[in-house]
C-alpha cells in the first residue's frame, strides 16, 4: 500500500480521506519504515495538505490516542502549529494562564519543542509547572484551577515511532498542524494559530468536520502564528458551521503595531522569565500580544463582544494580578494532583 501511496502523493496527486487515515494509522502501528515515512511527509508537504487529507490524518491520530473519559463543556484550547520561523516566546501558553484566569476552562495539549527552542512543554516545566499528568490527574487540575495541560507523548503514545523521523527531518511538516487538531479531550472551542494565511479557512473547515463547533484559526501577515501586532492578521470563523474570513490589525484590537525584534523569545528558561514579567503587569509588545490572543479566548467563550473588548478585559485581568495568581496556583496544584510529587 505504502509504495503506491507514495507514488501518488509524489506525482501530486491528493488523497481519499480513507487513503490518509490508513497511512497514519500504518505509521502509528510503526508498520512503515523511516525512509517511506520520510518520503511520505516530505512529498505530501511539498504538495500541499487538502482538507480531506487532514481530517485522514487526524483521525487517525486520535483513534490511537488514549481515551479521555473527563468532559468539560466550553473548555478551549489555545495553541499554535509552531513551524512559522517567527522565534517568538510561547504567546499561546501564557494567553492560556491569562484566558484562564478570567474564568475561561482552558485544556491546553502540547509537546516539546521540535521546530524551535521552546515548546509549551517545556515552558510549563520551566515555570515549574508538573506537565507529566495522567488523565485523572489533569481532571482533578482542571476542577481545582480550571487550567490543565495535557502533554502529548502521554496521551499519543503511538507517536513514539514518529518523533524520531520528524526530529530529524527538523522543518514542518503535516505533524505541525495535526497537533493542534487532536486534542486528546476532543476540545469544542480553539484558538489556533497556524503559519500561513493560505491555511486559515482550510484548517477551519477541518475542525468543524472534526466537531469544533467554535473556533478562531489565526495567521499573522508577518508570518507569526498568533493574532500579531507587527502586522495584520488574517482570522477565518468558524460559527454554527459557517466560517468567515477578515483581517484585524493590531490597531483595531487597540494595541500599538510594534516591531517582531520585541516579541523574540529564546530558550525555556528565557521564555518562562518573559511570561513571569508579562503577569506581573510589565508593559510593552509581549503584554499586547499576550493580550489579543488571550481577548479572543475571551471572545470565543462569549466572555467579551468583540476581539477589542476581549483584548481589553484581557489586559485588566493582567494588571489586576489575577493572571499572575492564576499561574502560582496552577504550577502549585500540578504537584499537589500528582500520585508522585
């Protein structure tokens, strides 16, 4: 099957949805070798991802996946595809404390970093944080705090006989955008960021066949990730099953545009400082930022009117000190619901 998978993909042609589901779920079995797995990620990037192709590989994904069985209605998840160049800091994560700290049940799925120097993962343990909770764990987090992390390799533990292929491929690849996509606790609401304008609609369309019925797909003109505040940054919808598409500009989310240079992160440890001084209540471009993507959380929980008003009730939330308590607690209750400290 792989050989003629790989010769269609290669000649650019696209797959039934049946086609790529099988194809993950043969290299989730670790059934493929890392040269076909290779070829295969290097070709279909190349190509390009169709919807059908995605919602494939994401069901694949989660069909291995370690069952949840916790629900909790309206939670979000808020994260990026990562990929996007852009070496900022974890913007998503800290939106996630600051979203979370409003009263907004966030679920956060992540991993470490591939791509980049600092994954939500390890930001989390660097602001000490216990990222290593089994499902009943995170519930109990998620009761006491209303935030919990799920990380990855915990709950895709199929996904162990592709990291090493991806790692050493080291440029993004479909994985990018299936992370963001198979949250294990099949999330309703999403803030997602993804590293090209081209992808914002086609990936909105995939999370309403998934069963998001609320989501924000986001990418900034700059390239970023995230709703920016360098430049523009074009959003697409998705509302009782419709999506629609515009542009905001940092301006109209009543933020100053500021220059990428400002929003640069670094390693785990640098990146955890600048979300310590974001929460306790330091101005300037991280803040903003932090603070429009956490105001759309706020808008898609129907908490703010608009993604301004968002942004603003997000920005009193910092200067209030709620977000930075809301971190303390969360790191603080992620050892406490541990069977092992």
């Amino acid at each position: 099957m792989m050989k003629s998978i790989l010769q269609k993909v290669i000649d650019g042609q696209d797959l039934l949805q049946i086609e790529a589901y099988r194809v993950m779920k043969e290299m989730m079995d670790g059934n493929i070798s890392s040269a076909q797995m290779a070829s295969f990620l290097t070709a279909l990037r190349m190509k390009g991802e169709t919807v059908d192709e995605l919602i494939g590989l994401a069901k694949g994904v989660c069909d291995q996946s370690a069952p949840i069985k916790y629900r909790f209605d309206q939670a979000v998840d808020t994260c990026g595809t990562g990929g996007d160049g852009g070496k900022t800091f974890n913007i998503s994560t800290a939106a996630a404390i600051v979203a979370a700290a409003a009263g907004v049940p966030v679920i956060k799925h992540g991993n470490r970093a591939v791509s980049s120097k600092s994954g939500s993962a390890d930001v989390l343990e660097a602001l000490n944080m216990n990222i290593h909770l089994k499902q009943d764990e995170a519930a109990r987090l998620m009761e006491k705090t209303g935030l919990c992390f799920l990380y990855a390799p915990l709950y895709h533990q199929a996904m162990k006989h592709v990291m090493p292929t991806r790692t050493e491929l080291g440029f993004r690849t479909c994985f990018n955008l299936l992370g963001p996509l198979t949250n294990p606790a099949r999330v309703k609401v999403q803030l997602l960021g993804v590293y090209d304008v081209r992808l914002t609609e086609k990936v909105a369309y995939v999370l309403a066949e998934l069963g998001v019925e609320r989501a924000l797909v986001a990418a900034g003109l700059d390239g970023l990730d995230e709703i920016t505040v360098t430049d523009a940054t074009r959003i697409s919808e998705l509302k009782d099953g419709e999506v629609r598409t515009y542009e905001v500009t940092p301006e109209s989310l009543g933020v100053s545009r500021s220059p990428l240079a400002e929003i640069r992160g670094g390693s785990a440890p640098e990146n955890a400082r600048i979300i310590e001084q974001i929460l306790q209540g330091k101005p300037g471009a991280p803040a903003d930022i932090v603070s429009v993507n956490a105001g759309a959380v706020l808008y898609l929980s129907d908490r703010a009117s608009s993604l301004a008003e968002g942004t603003c009730y997000a920005k009193e939330i910092i200067q209030s000190g709620m977000a930075k308590k809301q971190l303390r607690k969360v790191v603080e209750a992620s050892k406490e619901v541990s069977y092992v400290s």
